[in-house]
C-alpha cells in the first residue's frame, strides 16, 4: 500500500513539473499592434508619427514641361543665344522635376511647433551648344550637371515656426502668398517681388483677430534682392563672362561692384484676410555698400583698390500693395489677384522672377541702311557711382536706380475640369537726371555707356526702359490632382536708346566699327505645355 502511495504522488509530482515547464513555453500574449493613427488638428494629410504626439504630412508633386521658344518655365527669349536668335539657340526646352514635401507639427503650450522642407530632384533636356557658356561655372553649373543620367537636387523651403516665430529659409515678409504666380504657369512674370523658393531670413507674426495680421523680418539679400550696383567708372571693358552669357557683353556699361552683406533687408507687412480675399501693404529696406572705386573688368579688385576708397553706403528700399478679390459672379473658385509695386535701389522688387533679375539684349530686324539689325537694350541695377578722382571730386556718391511695376490676373472656372486665367504685368526701370549732366545717374551711365563707341548722327543714349507682359493658361484636369496645361505668353521691351551704334556684342554676332546695330524696341512670344501630378 505504501508503495502504491509513493507510485502515486511522485506521478503527480512529476505531471505537475511537466506542467510547469510546458506553460513556461506558451507564447506570451503579444502587444497591441499601435497602428498609424490619423491627426484631424491640422487638416487632411496628416498622421501621428508613431509613438509620438507629432504630426506629420508627406506630399509633393511630379512636373514635366516644355517651353517652344523660351527657357524652361517659360522663361522669355530676351537675352543670350534666345535674344540674339543665333544658330545655338535651343527652339524648345524641358525640365522634369519631382518636389517631395515633409510637414511636421505638435502641439504644445506655447503654440503648434511646425518644420517644413521641400526638396525637388530635376533634370533639364536643355543646355548650350555655344562653347563660350557651355561648361562655365557658376553661371552655366545647372546646365553642366544636366549630363545623361545626371540632374541635380535643389531645395525650395525649409523652416522651423515656433511661437509665431519663423527661422530658415521661407518667403520673405515683403511678398505676396502668391510671390509671382497670380494666375501664371511660368517663372518669369515681373512687376512684383517673387520669393517663391524661400530666402533665408528671420520673421515674427502677430494674430491681431478678425483676420489681421502683421509681420516683421529680417531678409539675407546676398542671393534674393541684389541685381548690380554698377561702378561706372570701368568704362567700355572688354566683355565679361557675365556679359557674354545674357549676349551684352561690352555693351552694357560700367561693372557690378557690390561689396559684402553688411546688412539683412528690414522687412514687413499688414495683412487682412477676409471670406471676400485679401489686402496687404508691405515694405522693405535695402542697403546698397559698394566694394572700391577701382576695379578691374567684371569688378575684380587690383593692386590699388583698396587705396582707392569707396562711396558711402546708401539705404533704398520698396514699398507694395497687394489685392485679391474672392468669391466673383463670374463663377465659383474665380478670383482676381493684382499687386503693385515701387522701389528705389532695391530694383529686385520689381524686376524679379523666381531665380534672378535679367537684363535684356534682344536683336530683331532693321529698316536702316546703316545697321546689320536691331537690339533692344535693358540694364538692370539698384545703383550707380562713378568714382570721384574721375569727376575731380564732384561726385563719387552711389546713386539710386527707381523701378515701379504692377501685375495681376482673372482666374476662372468653366467647370469642374476646366479653368483658364488671364494674366499681364508693367514695369518701369528709371536712372534718373539727363543724359548730359554728370552729376546724374542717366548722366554718368552714358558717360559710361559711350566711351569709345562710334554712333550715328541721330544717337542718344537713355537707360530708362519698360516691360510689358500678357498671356493665357489653360488647365484640363480630368481627376483630382492631375492637371494638364498650355500657356501662352508674350513679352515686349520699351528701349528708350535711339538712333544706332557700332557695338561689341557677344559672338556669334558681328562687331566693329564699322557694324552698326540699331535701337528698337522688341518682342517675343512663347509656348509652355505641363503635366503635373500633385499628391
């Protein structure tokens, strides 16, 4: 009997072992799946990181145009092989690009902590056959990296927003919402300023309610907002490669010579959107500090530059007024967006587009008997200076070039798929004083401009020029966020120049003194077509 007892319980003891050991192999119970949960506070898009309270949004777009007679973007023939309409000029020219976009925000007691970048991977089916441009840098370095299998990565924005606080590269305070782009594909509608890829800046905004607000920056110009600011007294130079690349070359007069950024732009606006659209009032302050008064070609110091002196630094700055109006009759989602600009010194703010200002040298046909053709002749600069121990000491200080221009667009919807917008701009670019009087800005840029030159007897020289542009866009967009487009631009150039001159332009053209080339006003049109794919 005992020995049965024993059998028993050590049989019991042993199922009870094996129990234990057999549960301590079952699977623990696993942990719940945290799947990526959607986040409503900031609108569609948005999804909470995992296992954190930030928000993030992903999106972009893919783009793929082509412009016939023009620059990517619908960049206008007005200057280079286009202007000079030369055999190594490219009939049309594309670009791909993928933009991808992060977005991330959290919430916390001091307001929504938000960072944004926007990064674009591109490539340009375009260059230069011209040997004097095709593999210079940095002037030709997008062209140069748009090899077979190459393109490059450009960055729009970045920022960091923090207590209403921005910091990184973002549009500038001065600008409108939309920069250049009121109703337009292309990159090159002037009037305004545009400062759609971002510059790297500082700004604070305040929320006043009802819609009002304000906003105050501090702008890095050295990219963004300076054209030139030509010293005059280089006189007629041989070309520069800056020159030779916009097809001037000698032509145009004196070399820029700005110095360090000694200064960011001071920057604000008042701002009002309502149900009905928005207003805006901005303002800019821009400083002009030049390098030396003796430079050699294209403002390269010498061996006396720094002995030479130099004018004092000047402020200019610019001044806007922005308009959109909602909610028309014509249609739902019409609207109409005009802004209108005046700067002194800061011509960036009027002649601008999404990269940098051009000048303009565009040939075209004559009538004269003396003349091989016709140019139209456009100098951009915020400010001149000729040199002092050039004028005896009468002058030396920097002189202000004014602009003022004014752009807009109607945008309107036929239908669900449909839309078409009307855009246009008119600029002004002004020297100031008369041609003949040295103490003048218009004075000493054809001091400048003439040295040398052999012209003809109904000659007079006059820097002042205008600009007028006109198109149409017309989308198709068959889904949602994919749309198909056609714009079709023009651009006309007002010279103020006359008569005619024997000018050393840019190679391949003729020049020598004997080889006139009139001054006429010119024009030129374009075709852009896209397809993009937002998501």
């Amino acid at each position: 009997m005992k020995m049965v007892k024993s059998l028993i319980l050590g049989s019991a003891a042993g199922l009870v072992a094996m129990s234990g050991a057999q549960a301590a192999d079952l699977p623990v119970k696993a942990k719940a799946v945290e799947y990526v949960r959607i986040c409503s506070l900031y609108g569609a898009g948005f999804f909470y990181i995992p296992g954190t309270d930030t928000c993030i949004k992903l999106g972009g777009y893919l783009r793929i145009d082509t412009t016939f007679n023009g620059n990517v973007y619908g960049g206008p023939a007005w200057s280079g092989d286009l202007g000079q309409g030369n055999r190594f000029r490219d009939y049309f020219a594309g670009r791909s690009r993928l933009a991808l976009t992060v977005d991330t925000r959290t919430a916390t007691e001091y307001g929504v902590v938000r960072t944004f970048g926007q990064g674009n991977f591109q490539f340009n089916n375009f260059g230069t056959a011209n040997p004097t441009n095709r593999d210079a840098f940095p002037g030709g370095a997008s062209n140069a990296l748009n090899t077979a299998g190459g393109g490059y990565v450009a960055v729009d924005q970045i920022f960091l927003q923090f207590a209403g606080f921005t910091f990184g590269k973002s549009v500038s305070a001065f600008a409108t919402p939309w920069n250049g782009y009121p109703g337009n594909n292309n990159s090159f509608l002037m009037g305004g300023p545009d400062y759609v890829t971002g510059v790297n800046n500082i700004q604070y905004t305040a929320q006043f309610g009802n819609g009002v607000s304000g906003t105050i920056g501090l702008d890095d110009p050295t990219q963004y907002n300076r054209t030139s600011l030509l010293n005059l007294g280089v006189g007629a130079t041989p070309a520069t490669p800056v020159f030779q690349a916009i097809g001037i070359q000698a032509t145009a007069a004196g070399a820029n010579s700005y110095g360090g950024t000694w200064s960011p732009d001071i920057v604000g606006n008042i701002r009002v959107d309502q149900a009905w659209g928005l207003f805006q009032i901005s303002g800019l302050a821009h400083l002009l500090n030049a390098s030396y008064n003796s430079v050699n070609v294209g403002g390269v110091p010498n061996a006396f530059s720094e002995v030479s002196g130099h004018p004092e630094s000047k402020w200019g700055g610019a001044v806007m007024a922005a308009l959109q109006i909602k909610n028309l009759p014509t249609g739902p989602g019409d609207d109409f967006k005009i802004d209108a600009t005046y700067a002194k010194g800061s011509t960036k703010s009027v002649v601008a587009t999404s990269g940098t200002s051009p000048s303009f040298a565009m040939f075209g046909g004559t009538s004269r008997a003396d003349s091989y053709q016709s140019i139209g002749f456009g100098q951009t600069a915020d400010g001149v200076f000729l040199p002092g121990f050039l004028t005896g000491g009468l002058t030396g200080d920097i002189k202000l070039v004014d602009s003022w221009g004014i752009r807009g667009a109607f945008n309107h919807n036929w239908d669900p798929y449909w839309s078409t917008s009307l855009w246009g701009s008119y600029g002004s670019v002004r020297y100031g004083g008369d041609a003949l009087d040295i103490l003048t800005a218009k004075g000493q840029f054809c001091a400048s401009f003439n040295f040398g030159k052999v012209v003809s007897a109904d000659y007079s020289c006059n820097p002042d020029f205008n600009f007028a542009q006109v198109g149409v866009t017309t989308r198709w967009t068959p889904v949602k966020n994919l749309t198909f487009s056609a714009e079709v631009g023009a651009f006309f150039l007002d010279q103020k120049f006359t008569g005619a001159a024997a000018l050393p332009v840019a190679a391949p053209k003729p020049s020598g003194p004997a080889v006139f080339y009139e001054f006429k006003d010119q024009s030129t049109v374009f075709l852009n077509v896209r397809a993009q794919r937002n998501f």
